[in-house]
C-alpha cells in the first residue's frame, strides 16, 4: 500500500495542561499533582515549550484552546490571561477561538471568573461529578453540593457558556453508606437539568489503573444497574433537548464542545505543560530533507511537573515521541471517530489519515456482521449496540 498523502491539513486545536491540584481524587488517572502552585516558572515554561514546537505548525490557524489538568482554576486570572496573550502573540489564533477553562467548584469566586472572561476565557467545563453529598465525600472531592451549585450560578452568570462534569454508577464509601441507587442517580440528572446549561457531559466512573480506587476498589452498583442507569441518564437529558451528539456528551443543538469535536473527528492538536499529549499530521518536506515523507506524529511531554519546567526552559519537554503506523492508524481514529453518534463521513477517514478506506475495509466488514455500525459508499455510522459496546467494536481494529 502506497504511504499516506494528505489532500489537506485538519483543523488544528491547542491543549495547555495545569497539573496542579488542592487534592488528588482517588478516581484521578489523569496527570495531577497536589503541591504548591508556581504560577511565574510554569508560564515561563509553557511559553518556551509552545515555541520550541511552532516549526511544525507555523501559519495554521488554531481554532479551539483547551486549559484542563488537575485545576486550570488554581491559576489566577492574571496568569491565565497571560498565556493567552502569549498564544495569540506566537501563533495564528483564530479571533473566534473557542476557549475552555477547566474549574473545580472549590476554586469559585465571582469576580475571579469574570476577570477569566475579561482576559479570553469565553467556555467553562466544571467538575461537579454529584449533588450527592455523600457520594461526593466516597469520590473524595473537595467541594460540596451547595458549593457546586453555587459555582453554576457564578459560571453562568459571568461567562455563560458552562458545561457540567457528571458522572453515575457512584460508589459507596470504605466508611460506610450505600452505593448510588437508581433514584439518586435521577435526581443527580434533574439537577443538573434544572440549570439549562449548553452542554452536559455524563459518564460512568471507571476503576482506571495506577489509581487508589483500582488498589482498593470501593463497593459499586452491579452491572445490570450501572447499564441500567446509562439508559435513565440518555433518555432525561435527550428528552430535555439536548443532543446526544458523542458517548458521553449532550449539547443544546449547535452547542457542541468544538475542541472535543476536533479530537473525535481526528483533528490535530499541539499540547504543552505537563504531560501534555499532542498529534500532528506532518504534509512531509517539513525535516532536513525535501523528501520527508507525509505522517502523523505523537508526542507526550514529561508529566513531572518539576522536571517538565526544567527541561521546557532547554527546548526539550518531550518525553516521547512516535510516527503512527499504517498497521495503527485504523484503530486510533476509530478509537476516536467512534464516539460521535452520527460516526464519520468516508471522506474524512482518508482525509485525515492519508490513506484509502480499503485499508480497514474487513475490520468494517466485521463490525458490520457483528451490528456494530452501519455502512454506505458515504458515511459509517455506529449503531446504539455499538456505541454501547464500543470497545468491543474498537477490538476488532485492534486484530
């Protein structure tokens, strides 16, 4: 099979990671850090990490920007204001950028929040995760249910554009209580509901590895329960309007997150600050040689953060660096195309991977057999069997 070759670039996102945190959630498998915050070094840091990777993006254009960790909100507006002004003074970002802000409801303070609009910050997504006070304590969070709701009130108020963090299947804790019934798990959804916000994102807590709850998981409602509760939760939030548009993601129609979009849709994206995951797609003739050939390439910076500010100083905050393969590309963009309920146009495949739909055309042909999605000569569609079963039907690009 010939090497890919790009028609065009994709869309292009950034990602700044903040790894910092008050407390690391015993669920939390994601790059975070309790400690002191050291706002000045790190902004130091991420700036010079954007600059040692503009050579392979320099003149497109950024359209979505994501701040996530840890808590992006333990930054004060004043440092968040600063990197978004040494974004737009290094690249190309689109004035029309969509900015996400990542806020814990234990960081709120109203004139904070405003200050984050005024330096760029036009979307928050907050952790609320339960209304349940005891469910909220079993997950270890740091805020309670009257502090989340009051964080909704301020986000909508001062910035509008808010998304909640949700999940169910909640466990009980070592200490004692139940796990989360039926019931609680509905009245989790109408609270949320009860806010109108553009955008909900609902998800099933997992046992992740190399977290505390792996080691010593809690008591958690059955399967039958849990699959039970993912049904309840799709039909109140799709019967209040919103768009189950991805696996975990419902929107106010034409409210979609557009920097998660980019990634299901196998965008491109940069990624800076600690631990930090990018992929760009190279059109080739980008190295030492006018012959390089078209690729995608993925890359993970260092996730201590200590050591990531040390190195980005020296142009060197990448911990890893890969070329996806042909034998890869199939499953990672199904990994991610996947999740969008309305699947992804044929176009796009080869598009944004270089190569002829024929390269995953049993793997299709199998998932189709096995009713995991349907097909035409235009577009592949998961079906609701298969967005349930949704590793199961990846499994297959795997083989």
């Amino acid at each position: 099979m010939l090497p890919p070759q790009f028609t065009s670039l994709p869309p292009l996102s950034l990602y700044i990671h903040i790894p910092w945190c008050i407390r690391k959630c015993p669920y939390c498998d994601f790059n975070s850090h309790e400690g002191s915050v050291q706002e000045r070094e790190y902004i130091n840091a991420l700036m010079s990490d954007l600059e040692s990777e503009l050579p392979n993006f320099w003149g497109r254009t950024i359209h979505t920007v994501f701040f996530g960790g840890g808590t992006p909100s333990l930054f004060s507006a004043e440092a968040i204001g600063e990197i978004v002004a040494g974004v737009r003074a290094r690249t190309r970002l689109s004035p029309q950028a969509e900015i996400t802000l990542e806020a814990n409801p234990g960081t709120f303070e109203a004139q904070k929040f405003a200050d984050y609009k005024s330096v760029g910050i036009n979307r928050l997504s907050i952790g609320i995760q339960s209304f349940n006070d005891a469910h909220l304590k079993a997950l270890g969070r740091v805020h309670d249910s009257s502090e989340a709701r009051r964080a909704i009130e301020i986000g909508l108020s001062t910035i509008g554009n808010v998304n909640l963090d949700v999940m169910f299947a909640l466990p009980a804790s070592h200490t004692g209580g139940a796990p989360q019934s039926m019931d609680e798990c509905a009245r989790d959804v109408e609270t949320a509901l009860s806010f109108n916000t553009p955008h909900l994102s609902f998800y099933q807590l997992t046992m992740e590895p190399n977290t505390v709850f792996a080691k010593k998981p809690p008591p958690l409602p059955d399967h039958d329960l849990a699959s039970d509760m993912q049904t309840r939760v799709e039909e109140m939030i799709e019967a209040a309007g919103y768009v189950h548009y991805e696996t975990s993601g419902y929107a106010k129609p034409g409210r979609e997150c557009q920097h998660n979009l980019n990634y299901w849709k196998f965008g491109d994206y940069v990624g800076i600050g600690a631990g930090a995951h990018a992929k760009l797609s190279m059109p080739g003739g980008l190295g030492n040689s006018e012959a390089e050939p078209p690729r995608i390439v993925r890359t993970e910076r260092v996730k201590q953060p200590r050591e990531y500010m040390q190195r980005a100083a020296n142009g060197d905050a990448v911990f890893e660096r890969r070329v996806v393969t042909r034998n890869d590309v199939g499953f990672e963009f199904m990994l991610n195309a996947l999740r969008l309920t309305d699947g992804f146009a044929i176009r796009e495949f080869e598009e944004r991977t270089g190569f002829a739909i024929s390269l995953v055309s049993k793997a299709l042909d199998e998932c189709e057999r096995k009713g995991f999605l349907k097909r035409d000569h235009q577009r592949v569609t998961p079906t609701e069997h298969g967005r349930r079963f949704l590793n199961q039907a990846l499994a297959v690009f795997l083989d």
